[in-house]
C-alpha cells in the first residue's frame, strides 16, 4: 500500500518519484513549521510516523523497520493520523462560528449544556468531558444529544453541523495509548 494519498489536501505539498516508479508525498521544513499548531495534537508515536515518512522521506519499509511495526499497522496509523488531523483543521476552521455561538446564540441551552457543548468541541469526548465536569457519561451523551436535536429544530444549521461531524469523529482529537506515558494535555486548543 502506497502513501500517496496521504497528505493529498496539505497545500503546496510537493511530490517526488521514487525507486519504486510510484509518487510520494513530502513537506519541506517550512510546512512542518506551519503545520506545527495541527501537529502538536498528535502523541509522539504519531510525529513519528509523520516526520520519517514526509520530511525525512523514508519508504513505509524502512519506517516499519525503524519503528519495528507491520505493514498493516503502518498504513492504519497513517490513515488514522490523517483523519486526525483533518478533524483538528475543521475544527480550527469552524472555530469562531463555536465562540459566537457560545457569546450571542446559546441562550436556549442551559449553563450545563453550554459546559457540555465546549467541552465536547475541545476534547471530541464523551469520558474527559463527563470527568472534567464530574457528573456520567450517559448524562453527558444524553444531553449532548438532546443538544444537538434542539440545534436542529431551532434551525442553527452552522453549528448543527458542527456538533454533527464531533459526534461523528469521538475521540479523535487526542488518544492515550497504554504504555505511553506523555504529559501533553488532551484538550484542544486552537492556534
């Protein structure tokens, strides 16, 4: 399974031929740099993966060499870290149509709700929003959900959406992973 596709919505990404007759997508120093705020959001593991395979421009054999992984997990991380990091641009990008909701919009929604709502938009989670908040995670779902129904009768399609796709993608912001033991924080918080 080839890489090409990964990376395939990065700007100016640039591509190279490699032995294999097959293209390979790159990025330069300078894009790492632009890219750092979205990258930050990924563990260790992650980066890892990313940088050997688009900066440092290593073939998936020799990153699943360096990093002693098989194939079939190589290509999942990588299909995961892409769908990671497209989730974390949307959410970046819807990122002021969440703060004016919130400042002008949120009034038939609950103190409680509110809480729900942002935690669910920084943290994607149904478990670190019912911690933070100290209360279930069935009530957290529940009324995330109620939430998100109410949006739709009352019409607020932007953030409709919005909650729509986090509700699609739980989760995916940030992932503990047994045995790594990083101290990064696991809310998002847009650059």
């Amino acid at each position: 399974m080839s890489v090409s596709n990964i990376g395939r919505h990065i700007e100016n990404v640039k591509g190279r031929v490699s032995d294999e007759e097959s293209v390979s997508q790159t990025l330069t120093v300078d894009q790492v740099r632009a890219f750092r705020p979205l990258l930050c959001f990924l563990n260790g593991k992650d980066r890892d993966i990313l940088y050997l395979i688009f900066v440092s421009k290593k073939k998936q054999k020799e990153v699943q060499d360096i990093l002693r992984r098989s194939q079939p997990s190589l290509c999942y991380d990588i299909k995961r870290i892409r769908r990671r990091l497209k989730f974390i641009s949307y959410i970046n990008s819807v990122f002021d149509i969440f703060i004016e909701f919130v400042r002008l919009r949120s009034q038939p929604f609950t103190p409680e709700e509110v809480d729900i709502l942002t935690l669910m938009f920084y943290t994607s989670s149904f478990t670190q929003t019912a911690e933070i908040l100290n209360v279930s995670q069935v009530r957290v779902r529940y009324s995330y959900d109620k939430c998100v129904r109410r949006m739709e009768e009352l019409e607020l399609w932007d953030v409709y959406e919005i909650f729509s796709v986090i509700r699609g993608n739980l989760n995916i912001v940030k992932r503990k992973y047994k045995g790594v033991g990083e101290a990064m924080s696991e809310v998002f918080f847009p650059a």
